[in-house]
C-alpha cells in the first residue's frame, strides 16, 4: 500500500519529467500528469486529465485558453477570463 493507500494521482508542473520517469511510477499504479500554467494566467492553462492523457506532454488547453508560439518559440497564451478556470481545474480530477 503506497502513501497510505488513498493517493493515487499526482500534479506536476515546476519542469518537464522524463517520460522514462513517468512510465515508471505509472507502473506502479501512481499516475503522474504534467500541467503547464503561469502566474500572470493565474494557474494552470494546459493539463493533462485522467480521461485524457499524454505521457512527456502537458496536455490540452483548457477552455478559453487560446495558445500560441511565436517564431522565437516563445510561448504565448491568452485568456479570455482567466478566474473561470480554477473552479474548471477542481473539476478535472475530483
């Protein structure tokens, strides 16, 4: 019994894990999805979710997330309200 039998997912988003990683805890059973976001969006913009995922990538836009990458490969992101989202990411995984 891992982490007192009640934890099965967790959230990572501080930099990219490596999928060798990733595979490794997800055969144990621990599911690990990364997240994108950024303090001026207010949270997280893209994320993985346990109906849909994607191993060594962060996963979709949430909605109202509108996402771009500039020919410097800057990532650019716009939100059209971006308060709305935080009771949207609450809602992915509970």
């Amino acid at each position: 019994m891992f982490l007192g039998g009640r934890v099965n997912k967790f959230v990572t988003g501080a930099a990219p894990l490596s999928v060798h990683i990733l595979e490794f805890f997800w055969a144990l059973n621990l599911q690990i999805y990364e997240v994108y976001g950024m303090s001026e969006a207010t949270g997280i913009t893209h994320c993985n979710t346990d109906r849909e995922w994607r191993l060594g990538s962060v996963g979709k836009a949430l909605p109202g997330v509108e996402t771009m990458i500039a020919a410097d490969g800057e990532i650019l992101v716009r939100l059209r309200e971006s308060l709305q989202l935080l009771p949207y990411c609450h809602r992915l995984w509970y």
